[in-house]
C-alpha cells in the first residue's frame, strides 16, 4: 500500500489511525473538522487550488483570553470607530493560492466581517468587522479552528502607522516623466536636418526640454548630490561624486549650449542617466517584507498574562502592568515574561532559546526562574520579582554592546575603485583642458566639460546594484533572505566562522537515543513504555516517543520524585527510570558524567541507561569539511560539554570547540577575533546568540520557520537549507567576480566616450548612443552572468 | 504652424494627467502588494459558482 496522506494538510498518516470521512481520508480530528467547517460553509474550492494547503489547528483553549481587555484590544486595533473595527494580523501560516482565497472569503464562515484583505507578501490579513455582532476574540478563535491561527506578540503592542517610504517610487516616476517627455521632443534635432520650420520652433523646443529637466535634476538626483556631499565631508571618495559632478557639469553646459543657441545640449543623456540609475537603485532593494531583520524580544514575548488576584480570581493584563508582587499563570508552551519564583511545586522550563541548553531544567518551588524561558507541561504559578524592563533578558537586550549596531565603515567595492576612478577622472579632464586652452579657449571649455560627461561613472555605478539585486534574487529563491545587497559583499570576506551549537548545528525537533548496558527484553520495554507514559518530564517524553508502540499495560503504584526519577509498580515489577544517584547506578568514567542520561532498574537490578544525544542536522558533516578547506571553523556552545567527543568525532580536526558560553562571552569571542584581523560570519539561532550576531562583520540566523522568529541578523537561513551554506558562499565570491569583470567592460566604454571627448567632438547625439548602450551591455552582462554562476554551481553540489 | 504650441501642450499636459494619477496610484498603496492581486483575480468566479450550484439544488429540492 502506498503511504497515505491527509487530505487537508497532506502529513502522512500513521497506520491504523486515519479517520475516514466522506470519502476523504484525514490524519487527525482536527483536520477533518477544518473540511467539515469548509464543506458546511460551501468552502471545499479550498482545495482545488492547491493539493493539501492546510495545517490542522492547533488547540489555543484559553490562550486569546487577554483580547477581552478593553486596553489590550484597543492597543492591536489598527482602526475602531463605532462598530465599525479594522485589525492587521500577522497569520504565519499564508503561504499557497488556497490560503489567499479561504481568509478573503472568511465573512461566510464568520458572520460581522464586512471584508477581509490578505497581503500575501507580508502574510498579512486586514479584516474590517463589526465589533457588534463579532469579536475579535471570536474572529481569533476562528481563524484558529480553520488552521490559520494568527501571530500576536509585544511587538502588536504599538502599532503605530508605520509610513512606508516610497520616496524612491515618486523619484523614479518623475524621472521616467522627465525622460521620456524629453526624448520624444529631442527626436527632431537629432536628424539635425536643416529645415525652415524646425529652425523656427528651435527655442521653444529647447525651453521646453529645459524646464522638463528641472524636476529631474532638483528632485529625483537629489540623494546623490546628498550622499556625494557626505562622503567629501567625511574625506571617503565614494562613487557618488563623479556621479553628482557629472550630473552638474552636464547641466551646466547644457544651460550654456542653449542660452548661447551652441547646440541642444545634453538634457536627453542628462535625464536618461538619472532614470537608469534609479532604476538600479529600485532593483537593488528586494525586501522580504514578511521577515524581519531587526527584531528584538517584543517579538517573541506575550503580549498580556494571566495575573492571579488577590481574590483569586484571574485577570489578563497587558505584560508591561505586571509589577513586582503580582501572581502570574503560565500554562504550557507559555513563555515566562518576567523573572520571578515559582510558587508551584515543580517546573520545567525549557532555556533553549535563550542560554543555548539543549534539555529543559527542571525548578522546584521557591526557585528563582528567568525570563524568556518555556514552560513544558502543567500550569505553573509564579510570584513576579522584576517587572518586564528590568528582567534579566531585556536587561540583557539594552545592554549597550548588544544594541550596539556595529557601525564599521564598510568600503563597498564600487567606492573602492572610485577613489581611484575620480582623482584620475579630474586628470584627464584637467590635461585635455590644458592642451586645448593652447589653440582655443571655447573648444577647451567644452573639452573639460565633455570628459566630466562622458565619463560619468553610470555604468559602473549600475553594476554593483544589478549583480547584487540579482544574486539576492537567486538566494531568496534557495531560502537563504539577505538583509540587503551589502551583505553579499561581506559574505566574500569572511574568513572565519562561527558556529551555535544548540538549534544550529543540531535540530530543534528531535533527539537521538542510545541504549548502554544489559539487552532489555522485549517485555521490559513495554513495561518501560508503559511507566513513562505517565510522566511528563520531558526527557520521558523523548524516550516515550521513541521506544516501539506497545499494547497499554496500568501502572499500579507510580511516584515521580522531582528532580530524581520515576519510581512505578507494574504487573508487580518494581520499575526505577532516573538519574544516575536515584538509581543508584554504577560509577561512571568523567566523560561520561557530562552526558544526558536516564538510567534504568527493574527489580533492583541495574540495567542501563539511555543516553540522550543531540540530532545535527543532514549533510553537517560534508558541509564543514567543504568549509574547513577555506575557512576557520569554531563551534560556541551554551550547553554543557558533554557532546564534545561525538562533535569531534564529526567535525574536521581543526576545528575549535568552545563550551559552556554565556550570551556575553559569546559575544567576546567574536569581538576578540576581529580584534586580531579576522572578518567573522556568526551563525546562530536563538537569543543567546544576538549579540555575536550584531557584533560579528556577517550574522546568519538559522530558522526552522522563518516567519516566527529569529533574533536581529543580517540574513537569514531556512534550516532545510543548512547545509547549503557552502553555496551561498561560493556564490558571494563569484558575484565579487562578475562585478570585476563588468568594471572592466564599463572601463572600456568610458575610453571610447572619452576618445570623442578629448578631441572635441562629442556630439549630442553620441552621448545619447553611448550612455543607453553601455547601460544596457553591462545591465544584461551582469544579469547573465549572475544567472550563470548560480546555476552551474547548483549543478556541481 | 502655430498649432505645433497647441499640440504640444496638449501632449505635455495628457503626460502630466497620467503622471498624476501614477504618483495617486502608489499613494494609495497599490504598488506595495504586487501579488495577491494577481492571485485575486481569478478568484470571484469560484464562489459564484458554488452559490449557483447552491441555489440550483434548493430549487431543484423546491420542486
């Protein structure tokens, strides 16, 4: 039989547990009441677009209550006049066709919606209902039921109208208008014929053509006559320079062309040169408009608590009203937002995210707990002892190193050759005037200016923009979304990097485990499977799962001692699964010590144990062997050493395994080897790694779902794609490659422009031809190239 | 000849026309979403006919 899979969110479904349900067949309850809502509602089309597009909903029971709060409700609304309510939720899970038209059809399943919007590229949904008939609770909930359970954090919490600046837009608007009005009225001049009419309408024409100019030249160059005035005020000769002189002189002498009716001037070049160079400056930004690079912990802590009054009674409350003394419950899978002592008796609280510890610790009452840790397991009762602003974590977020955005004056490769390109430019330019001035004065003059105009770095200034704008295509369609263009040219440099050994080079999602000591019987399992069922440590958890499924057996006596073991009676066998002391285990060598274990005794008898390793992820192996032929490899870690002798059994032998770091030392690390010359490329994950990523030259987050959450980075990597980082490497140097290559074509451009130049005789016309041509060569150069390296080094992995 | 002023201010003035309504059109936002637009579209028709075959078999149970 052929694994089947379920109908609504295509997970293949496990033997013996599908649910058949008019005709269809579903992995899970909660699948089939998502076709059940749709098929009610008339909705089944959900299905046509897209084979098997949902996900199954998830079980949120109590989770929303905090959107009753008039004050939080109010603080999430993006509109509320009336009845009449519009909010913006972030709904991760928008990603097919079936999704876009599900939500914009949801005024059928839930009736108070008026209309509902998505924005697929930000997975945004806009709904406008009436906060009467529904509310946004109930609007939550059902989005919920059908799948698409939305993303609320702190960072909801002020949602100021952020203005979306589309200055560039406008820009380049104005500069095509400019441009293309100006072409079609240049058009007769360029036949230069002489013709009675025309010579008639000759100033009219250039009038025109003169104050068609101004809006492009005032308004749409504007940044570079900025950004060239900041780079001379800071003594770096950017590319921007040659580009703003260039502009001028060409305006100026254009001015003069026409006042002193000498010719038609430049105005056609002038403003075709502007829009092209807008045009690469547009291409260069691509946003990935549904991640975010600068995110902080608002992102990923609550937006309210349940706080517990001194009634009893329990209230939601926006998380920046908790104040020292309040009594806080968090249920499972909730994130602790404030540190605090925990009042119930027992916790596990899963760190992963924040110091790098692959296993939950465990916390007994009266500890001292943190935030930013999970809670796994039952509801737990917490006494607040730092409100948010003052707990460790966000302590830790202010802290200056860890804000610091590391300011280094990147010198870009096209500011590189430009400090070259000008003082040479201004050579030629000043050497043609100067052999000119000896015959005559005019043509000298218009030496000077013709070299400044011709020379003007468009080309080059395109090529940069263009490579970049494409290879950051290239790697957003492989998963691998770049903060901007800039970080390609970072990536070729690094000549170290650094690894997070927790949720980097190991996976979140599972564990291995590995049984030492005495061969269990089969019938010692099952009692073993049986036993566990009943806990809720999470290290049984791992080991339930893992063990074979059994027939169901009652445990009769079961005890679980925090912080020890399991004690449990079972067909009359005395069953011990716990650390170590508990069961009273032999003693073991150091190295072993270290390691995750859970030991096993069954009627006093010592059995063995199972050892608890982490999963790195596929191709880690081959990855850093690649790498470490080119590259320093250094492994930082949070968690104990106890994987060390595995990691080095795995990893090439050079490379460095540092354990046992804190956020802070982490971040001293990097510092420490930039200090000593090194370009260093962090790759982490979590929030213990932040601030090595904003302190390292290139931070790479890695993502299980990119969509969640990963801390402030300068790109981010799908974790499917890991071990493609080698990739993305080689593509960096090679895109470093093609920008050389069309330096030099662009070079050969500008000798051919200035051959006319120096000798007097650039023409209009020949300005018009060589500008658009060399833009277009090097735009579809560059582009080709791109394309080319991408997909042959895709070919040779 | 005079009316080549004529012509081309009205030419000027249609290209001032529809470069208004572009600087109105990104105003408004149109340009920050350029996919689900796209994916919208073809979309109406799907709802219709459901309704329809909803509404025929009513009738038909009507009958």
């Amino acid at each position: 039989m052929s694994v089947q899979s379920c109908f609504h969110c295509g997970l293949t479904i496990i033997k013996n547990e599908e649910i058949y349900f008019d005709e269809k067949i579903f992995c899970c309850n909660g699948c089939k009441t998502v076709y059940e809502i749709f098929s009610l509602h008339d909705l089944t089309c959900y299905y046509d677009f897209e084979k098997s597009p949902g996900a199954s909903p998830q079980d949120i029971q109590g989770k929303y209550d905090f959107l009753d709060n008039e004050a939080i409700l109010s603080k999430i609304l993006e509109f509320q006049e009336g009845n009449t309510a519009i909010v913006s939720l972030n709904i991760p899970h928008i990603h097919c066709s079936s999704c876009i038209w599900i939500l914009e059809n949801l005024n059928k399943i839930q009736s108070g919606i008026s209309t509902s919007q998505v924005n697929f590229p930000e997975k945004k949904f806009r709904i406008t209902f009436n906060s009467e008939t529904v509310s946004l609770k109930e609007i939550v909930y059902t989005l919920s039921s059908i799948g698409y359970e939305p993303y609320i954090s702190l960072e909801n919490y002020e949602t100021g109208k952020n203005n979306v600046d589309r200055s560039l837009t406008y820009k380049l608007g104005v500069a095509f208008f400019c441009f293309g009005n100006i072409m079609l009225l240049s058009f007769p001049e360029y036949f230069e014929i002489k013709e009675f009419w025309l010579d008639n309408y000759k100033p009219f024409f250039r009038a025109l053509i003169f104050v068609l100019a101004l809006p492009s030249l005032l308004y749409s160059a504007s940044d570079y006559y900025v950004s060239a005035y900041k780079s001379l005020k800071s003594r770096m000769l950017n590319i921007d320079i040659p580009i703003a002189l260039g502009i001028i002189v060409m305006f100026v002498r254009s001015t003069f062309d026409v006042i002193m009716n000498y010719g038609s001037g430049f105005f056609d070049s002038l403003t075709g040169l502007i829009f092209f160079m807008l045009l690469g400056k547009m291409f260069q930004i691509k946003t990935y408009s549904f991640l975010s690079f600068e995110r902080d912990f608002k992102s990923y802590f609550p937006i309210a608590v349940t706080r517990i009054n001194l009634d009893t009674s329990e209230e939601n409350v926006p998380i920046y009203d908790v104040i020292k003394g309040n009594r806080l419950l968090i249920r499972n899978q909730e994130l602790i937002p404030v540190d605090g002592i925990l009042m119930s008796d027992k916790a596990e609280i899963d760190y992963s995210f924040v110091t790098g510890e692959a296993v939950p610790t465990t916390k007994k009452s009266g500890d001292k707990i943190f935030a930013g840790g999970k809670q796994i397991g039952k509801v737990i009762e917490m006494e607040v002892l730092h409100s948010v602003s003052q707990s460790y974590l966000t302590q830790l977020w202010s802290n200056e190193i860890f804000q610091k955005k590391v300011f280094q004056k990147h010198k870009t490769i096209t500011d590189a050759i430009s400090r070259y390109f000008t003082p040479i430019l201004l050579l030629i330019a000043l050497a043609g005037f100067g052999y000119w001035i000896f015959f005559d004065a005019n043509t000298a003059f218009n030496v000077f200016t013709a070299v400044l105009i011709v020379a003007c770095p468009c080309a080059l200034a395109l090529t940069a923009p263009f490579t970049f704008g494409n290879i950051l295509r290239i790697m957003g369609k492989q998963k691998m979304y770049l903060k901007n263009a800039l970080v390609i040219e970072q990536l070729a440099k690094v000549d170290t990097i650094v690894f997070d050994k927790t949720g980097t080079i190991t996976t979140n999602i599972k564990s291995n485990i590995l049984y030492e000591g005495m061969a269990l019987s089969d019938e010692n399992i099952v009692l073993i499977k049986n036993v566990l069922r009943a806990s809720n440590h999470p290290l049984s958890r791992m080991l339930y799962d893992f063990l074979p499924e059994t027939q169901k057996i009652k445990t009769a006596k079961f005890e679980e001692i925090t912080g020890k073991g399991i004690q449990a009676f079972i067909e009359n066998k005395n069953i011990q699964i716990g650390s170590g002391v508990f069961v009273e285990a032999p003693v073991l060598e150091v190295s072993q010590i270290e390691k995750t274990t859970l030991h096993i005794k069954i009627e006093n008898n010592y059995y063995g144990r199972f050892i608890f390793e982490n999963q790195y992820r596929d191709g880690l192996e081959k990855l850093f062997f690649a790498l470490s032929k080119k590259y320093q490899i250094k492994v930082l870690s949070g968690d104990n050493d106890g994987e060390r002798t595995n990691l080095e059994t795995i990893l090439p032998k050079n490379t460095e395994l540092i354990f046992n770091q804190k956020p802070e030392q982490k971040l001293e690390f990097i510092k420490k080897l930039q200090e000593s010359g090194k370009n260093v490329m962090m790759v982490g994950d979590g929030l213990n790694d932040a601030g090595a990523l904003a302190q390292s030259n290139v931070g790479i987050s890695v993502s299980e779902n990119v969509n969640v959450f990963s801390p402030a980075c300068d790109a981010i990597l799908d974790a499917s794609e890991f071990s493609r980082l080698d990739y993305f490497l080689k593509l960096s140097h090679k895109s470093i490659l093609i920008i050389k290559m069309s330096f030099v074509l662009s070079l050969l451009y500008n000798i051919v422009g200035l051959s006319f130049a120096i000798t007097g005789n650039l023409l209009p016309l020949v300005a018009a031809i060589i500008m658009p041509l060399s833009t277009v060569t090097i735009v579809s150069f560059v582009t080709v190239m791109s394309n080319y390296f991408a997909f042959r080094n895709l070919k040779s992995l | 000849m005079s009316v080549i002023y004529l012509l081309i201010s009205v030419s000027i003035f249609v290209a001032i026309c529809f470069f208004i309504a572009f600087i109105v059109a990104v105003k408004s936002g149109q340009y920050d979403d350029d996919y689900t637009p796209s994916v919208r579209m073809l979309f109406d028709d799907e709802t219709k006919i459901t309704s329809q075959n909803k509404n025929q078999s009513t009738e038909e149970k009507q009958v």
